[in-house]
C-alpha cells in the first residue's frame, strides 16, 4: 500500500515567482536591517566597555540597554518583514507596512536623551 501524500507547498513556492530584482531588492533591505541591529548591539558593547567607567552609571546603562533591546528586537523583527513582502510580492499584493522604522526612531530617541545625561554628566 503506497500512500499518495502530498506534502504542502511550502509559503516561498506559493503563488507566481516575483521578478528577481525585487526579490534580491527584498533581501537587501532585509540585511540592511540586520547590519543596523548588529550596528547598535556593538554600539551597546561600546558603551559597556568605555562610557559607564567615565560617565554617570545610570544613564551609561540606560543607554546601552536601549541600543541592545533596539538592536536585538531589530534583528528579530527582520526576518519576518522580508517573509510578509516575499509573500505579498509572490500573491501580487500590496506591500505590507512595517513599524521597525517606528521602532528604531524610538530607540534611537531614547539613546539620544541617555547621551545628553552623559555628556551632561561628564561636563
């Protein structure tokens, strides 16, 4: 008795296969997320390292927590932005939004003010 199973198409079969170049644009965007992530863990290790011995130790770990938690939730997100435009661009959808600029402009925000708690700690 032979089973005649089929198994399921996987998501990134689905549908009509994108024109390259926009798949190749998606996974660009996708790494340049993942750069930025990487870019702010080392920013959070730097300020480990250097700033908390020299500055107010409150608002040096304040500051490196946010670039962690930006970064890591960066990293984490990315993947499934580049899966949801992979999918909408295979179904000729529209794009879907996205808040990880929203998120990033917060972080980024946050680490600004632990910054001038430095600086102004330091002077």
């Amino acid at each position: 008795m032979t089973g005649d199973r089929t198994r399921p198409t996987p998501w990134y079969e689905e549908g009509e296969e994108p024109d390259y170049r926009f798949s190749l644009a998606n996974e660009r965007t996708f790494l340049a997320w993942i750069r930025t992530g990487l870019a702010l863990l080392a920013g959070a290790v730097a300020v480990a390292q250097f700033v908390l011995p020299f500055a107010n130790r409150a608002a040096g770990i304040a500051l490196g927590a946010v670039l962690a938690l930006t970064g890591t939730v960066l990293c984490a997100c990315s993947y499934g932005r580049w899966r949801r435009v992979q999918h909408a661009m295979r179904h000729s959808r529209p794009l879907p939004m996205t808040r990880l600029p929203r998120l990033v402009g917060w972080g980024m925000s946050l680490a600004g003010l632990a910054v001038l708690l430095i600086v102004l700690a330091v002077r």
